[in-house]
C-alpha cells in the first residue's frame, strides 16, 4: 500500500519591507495585474514602465495616507511570497494590502496571514476591513473568515468588513 503524499502546511512568516525589497514589491503588484497586461499589445517595455508608475503612485498615496502602515514581506518556507501591509488605528485594523506571487496561492498562505490579524481584531475589539475587487478570487476566503461586505463601492472595489468577535472590556 502506498504511504500517503507528504501534506504539511507552509511556513509562513513577515519580515519588516526595506527599500532592497522594492523589485520584490514590484514583482508582487505586477503579478495582480499580469492578467490586464495579457489583454494589452503593449511591448514588454511599457508595460514595465507603466506598471512601475501604478505600483509607484500606490505606494506614494498609502505613505501620505497611512504613514504608520505595518509594511511587510510575506516569506513562505523562507521565501520572499508577497506582501501584508497593515493599518492599526483607533476604530480599526485595515488590511491594505495582501498580496502572494501567483506559485504561493491556493495554498493556505492567505489565511495564515489573516488569523493573527483576526485575533488581534478580537481582542482589542476593532473591525478587521479590507478594499478588495469584486472579481478577486480571495472573496471565498474573505467570507469563510467572517468578512461581509460592508459597502459596495460601485466600479471594481468591494469593502469589506469582519466585526471584532469578542468586544473590548473595559479596564
């Protein structure tokens, strides 16, 4: 009888972003937009120039926006995978960015990056909420995690929201 295929979860950690992550980050944004470039009959060249100044002008407005966003590179199995960036503020904790290279999804990854940030909502008593596109295939994710929109934004973007599960007690 055939053992059983090896099935192990992967190691998933966060290291702080630095500025020598930046083709990494890079790499991570162009990866969510590989399926409009195919749709383009741009030269490789500009669609590099063009993706360049996207992932240049988001990362411009999250710094203006949320300067005190946690900016980190997702590592599975020691792997630079992708990027989790996180915003904590009063009235809650958002989850600007979650984003994995296309090798690592499907995988488990996303959800062991959103269940200590689903913690922390639960203890200290925030929202967790996130922008995220309607068509994004991490929705099914989102909503077994508990996220519900919260608004439709019309156009591409959804809003969505996961309610703190234990409320904050008062010290």
């Amino acid at each position: 009888m055939p053992s059983a295929p090896d099935v192990r979860s992967p190691a998933v950690t966060l290291r702080r972003a630095t500025d020598a992550d930046r083709e990494l980050l890079l790499a991570v944004y162009r990866s969510t937009r590989a399926a409009e470039l195919d749709l383009v009959p741009w030269d490789e060249a500009t669609k590099t120039a063009f993706v360049t100044q996207q992932f240049e002008a988001q990362d411009r407005a999250w710094s203006q926006q949320r300067p005190d966003a946690e900016r980190n590179v997702v590592l599975v199995d020691g792997v630079s995978a992708g990027r989790l960036y996180v915003d904590r503020t009063a009235d809650e904790i958002r989850v600007l960015d979650i984003t994995l290279l296309p090798e690592h999804r499907g995988r488990g990854v996303g959800e062991a990056l959103l269940e200590p940030v689903l913690a922390e909502g639960d203890r200290d008593g925030l929202p967790v909420t996130i922008h995220v596109e309607r068509h994004n295939p991490a929705l099914r994710l989102y909503a077994r995690l508990g996220f519900e929109v919260g608004e439709d934004l019309g156009g591409v973007y959804l809003f969505l929201s996961r309610p703190a599960r234990q409320p904050k007690t008062a010290s």
